[in-house]
C-alpha cells in the first residue's frame, strides 16, 4: 500500500516538473512579447500625441489627453489578450475579451450622461463662438463662461457667483450675448441676421 501512494505522489510530482518544463518556452517567449509590446506601444503613443498636436493645435489638453487615454487603454487590452494567448492561456483571453465587451456595454449605458457630457464638451472646446470670456444664456444662467472642462462648465453669472453646468445640457441650447445690446446674438452654431 505505502509503495502504491509512493508511486501516487511520483507520478504527481513527474507531471509538475513535466508541466513546469514545457511551460518554460511560453512564459519566456510572452516575457519577450510584453518587452516588444511595450516598446511599440510606447512608440505608438508618441506617434498619437504627435499626431493630435498637429491635428489638434488649437484644441485644449484635456481633450488630446481623453483620446490619448481611449488609445492607450485600448492598446494595453489588446497587449494583454495577446500575452494570455501566447502563453498558452487561449480560452482565458477569449473569455477576457468576451467579457470584456459585455462590461463595456453595461459601463456605457450606466455612464451614458457622463459619456454625453464629455461629447458635447468636446464640441463645446472646440466651437470658436463659445470661448472662456464669453457672455451667454445657457439654459437659466445668464454669465460670463469661466472655464470649458470635459465634462462641465464654469460660468461666473450677474451676482459674481460661480455656477457649473454639464456640457450635454449647455450644448442643447445656449445664445452668445453681445456686448452691445443691438448687436446680434448667436444660438449654438448659427448666427443670427
């Protein structure tokens, strides 16, 4: 009996060595993968960066960063998956991958508001009427636009106040006021004759 587990054990151990010997190439070749990857990864964000400062020159920084930021996330998911199926791990990252699309799914739709705040902020950033220093009715605020963020809106209104707003609700509707009373506003994107 005692030599039947001895046996038992010896195969195990066998097995393990077996296992660990044969598991060695992979590990090895998805080590050198992840050093490549991450020096080409590198590169490519450089290149992106590059590319959306000559783009983009005017834009502001925050709006260069988010799309550096979708970039690079989608880059290093990619890297990831790649890893797992280097090394052996096929199932794994199929199962990732798969879940990961779901949990994107589910993350937009809970996120849809913040998702269409940082949308309309990026149309508001760039839109040449709608500028820090400029009087606007936006909604119920009547003031002086302070600072245009991804996601929100600083306005310093009549009573010398600091009132935000989120983009989406801002980009809907919002009326450039003149300086000169006489002088003709614009709603949104379309002046007004």
């Amino acid at each position: 009996m005692l030599s039947l587990q001895f046996g038992v054990v010896q195969d195990g151990i066998n097995r393990f060595v077996d296992g660990i010997a044969g598991a060695i190439p992979r590990v090895l070749s998805g080590i050198v993968f992840l050093l490549i990857a991450a020096v080409l990864a590198k590169v490519v964000m450089v290149i992106v960066g590059v590319a959306l400062r000559r783009v983009l020159p005017k834009e502001s920084d925050v709006y260069r960063q988010f799309v550096s930021t979708v970039v690079a996330a989608f880059l290093w998911f990619g890297i990831g998956l790649s890893f797992l199926s280097i090394v052996g791990l096929d199932q794994i990252a199929a199962s990732m991958g798969t879940a990961a699309g779901f949990l994107a799914l589910g993350v937009s739709y809970s996120l849809s508001s913040m998702i269409a705040d940082a949308v309309a902020g990026v149309y508001l950033l760039r839109d040449p009427d709608f500028m820090p220093g400029d009087r606007v009715k936006a909604g119920d605020v009547t003031g002086t636009v302070r600072a245009i963020e991804l996601r929100k809106t600083r306005f310093d209104d009549e009573n010398g106040d600091t009132v935000v707003r989120s983009n989406a609700e801002i980009e809907k509707k919002w009326t450039r006021l003149d300086e000169d009373p006489e002088s003709a506003a614009t709603d949104g994107d379309e002046p007004t004759v």
